[in-house]
C-alpha cells in the first residue's frame, strides 16, 4: 500500500474515532494502534503533518482512553487525606 493510502485511511480512522456513535467501522483499529501506525510514517517519512497527526492520535488515546484506576492506590490516597 502506498504512503499516501496508508496516511488517508490512518486520518479516516483517527476521525472516525473521534466521532464514534452508532457508526462504528467494524474492523477500525484502537487508537493506540493508530498512534503507533501514525508514528511510524512520520518516521518513514520525515512529515511535519504526519507527525502532526499521530500527536493529535496520541492525545486523544490520552483523553479518551486513561489508563486504569487502581482500587488499592485510590483508597490509600482517601484514607490519608
């Protein structure tokens, strides 16, 4: 597949997940996964945009997707306040 394919269905993606709702692409990949497809075209290809584009992935991976909360640590930083 070539660059150009690989960055438009990357940006398809990446926007389809930001809009998610009843749409969902079946097969549509995580956006952790979209994050590191990203960074490396940005890296195959020295882009700015393209760098640009897997910033933004890696951001919304970060909004979207926190990582778990660990019951353990929560209550330990409850009870000591």
């Amino acid at each position: 597949m070539s660059r150009g394919l690989r960055t438009a269905a990357t940006a398809v993606y990446f926007a389809e997940a930001l809009g998610r709702g009843d749409r969902d692409l079946s097969d549509a990949p995580r956006l952790d996964e979209l994050a590191d497809h990203a960074h490396d075209l940005a890296d195959s290809t020295e882009s700015e945009e393209i760098l640009r584009l897997a910033e933004a992935t890696d951001t919304a991976h970060r909004m979207m997707c926190p990582p778990p909360i660990d019951p353990g640590l929560l209550m330990s930083k409850l009870t000591s306040e």
